[in-house]
C-alpha cells in the first residue's frame, strides 16, 4: 500500500511537471550594448554641480528598444553605452533612422581632479571593444 501511494505521488508529480511547458509564447529576447555615435560633455566640471550629459545612437532594428544607458564606473573613468534589448524574432526590419538623443545626469564629486568618459563605439575587426575617450578637467 505505502508502495502504491509512492508510485501514485510520482506519477502525480510527473503529471503536473509535464502539464508546464517551457515553450510558451512569450517572446524570447537578449540585451544588448550599442555604440554612442555621438556625445556631448561640458569642457570642465564644477566641484559639487550636477551636469546634463548628452549622447546619440542609432537603432539598427526595429527589434532593439533602449533600456537605458549603460554607466559603468571605476575611480575616474566612467564608461558609458547604449542598454537596450533586442527581440529574438526573425522578422526585424533594418532601420536608417537619425540618431536619437539621451541624457542622464553626472554629479561631480570631491576628491577628482579630472574624469575620463570612455564611449562604446563598437567592436573591430577582432571583437575587440573600442571605445573614443575625452577627459574632462575639474574646477575648484
């Protein structure tokens, strides 16, 4: 009997395992970094004042949508990308858009004498990331 009951829950379990399929119908997709075609940043920084960073890209389907920017920081340098994601989907059309422009704000801080801004421009020809850089001066 206590057999049968073992056989009965794991059959039960299987059943309700199998009933769950993970090929549903949400669309699958994957992030993506793109390039900054074009930035604009301030010749220097003010010690404790906040700055409207501006930077430019292109979507290259109408399967990307921006998620936002992609800030990465590490002591002086800020890196910074486009964050979007890309619809895993076979119909994506190629676009030729103009740019779109966004923003995000930088705080400057004590303590710097400078920042470098490093922008992703892609990658070469052996998928190495290459990145246009701009230092930008600290007034005190």
């Amino acid at each position: 009997l206590l057999t049968m009951k073992r056989i009965a829950l794991l059959l039960l379990v299987f059943l309700s395992l199998n009933a769950c399929s993970l090929d549903d119908d949400n669309p699958k997709y994957h992030l993506e970094v793109l390039p900054v075609e074009s930035f604009t940043v301030p010749a220097s920084f003010d010690m404790n004042q906040e700055y409207e960073i501006k930077v430019k890209y292109k979507r290259p389907t109408d399967c990307h949508f921006y998620q936002g920017i992609y800030y990465e920081k590490d002591g002086q340098t800020r890196t910074i990308g486009i964050q979007t994601t890309v619809l895993d989907a076979g119909n994506c059309r190629d676009l030729n858009e103009d740019p779109i422009e966004v923003t995000f704000n930088f705080l400057c801080t004590p303590g710097n004498d400078h920042y470098t801004f490093k922008f992703y421009k892609g990658e070469d020809e052996q998928g190495n990331n290459v990145f246009e850089e701009v230092t930008v001066p600290v007034t005190y």
